[in-house]
C-alpha cells in the first residue's frame, strides 16, 4: 500500500473507532489481513495518535509481532557484528 492508502485505511479504523478496542487488537487484526510491520506501525501511529518510535515499540514488542521483531533484532546484531561495529 502506497501512503494516500495507508492514510485512508487509517481514517476508516479512527471512524470505526479501533482504538477503543486497544493497541494489541488492532495489531492482530492487521496483521491477520496481510499488512506488514511497517504499515501496522505506520497505520497504530496514526489511529493512537503515538510517535513512530512508540508505534514501532508497540508493533516489534507485542505479541502479534514479536517472534519477527526477535527475528530482525537477532539479524542487526549479526549484521553489526560482522561489520565490526559491536563494542
């Protein structure tokens, strides 16, 4: 999904009043329809009205995302190591 779709969807979840149901809920839900970590931490930050750090916080740490979130964190911190950057 492109930006003006990303906002469109958001519109309709703040219309339809997802935020009352939580952050986890809506997470899952988006996560059950196909969108992808980004565009879930994209479309919580615009529906709870939260910092893009807090929303990614949200996405990577609960529980609907959080073996992937492990997953990419394992990832940097071997991409890191191998460029030398670990301290």
């Amino acid at each position: 999904m492109d930006k003006k779709e990303l906002d469109l969807l958001s519109a309709e979840l703040i219309e339809g009043n997802a935020g009352e149901k939580g952050v986890d809920d809506l997470i899952a839900a988006l996560k059950a329809s196909g969108r992808s970590m980004v565009e879930s931490i994209y479309i919580v930050s615009k529906v709870f009205s939260m910092s893009p750090a807090d929303a990614k916080m949200s996405v990577v740490t609960g529980p609907s995302w959080s073996k992937e979130g492990e997953e990419h964190e394992e990832f940097h911190r071997r991409l890191a190591g191998e460029r030398g950057d670990e301290g």
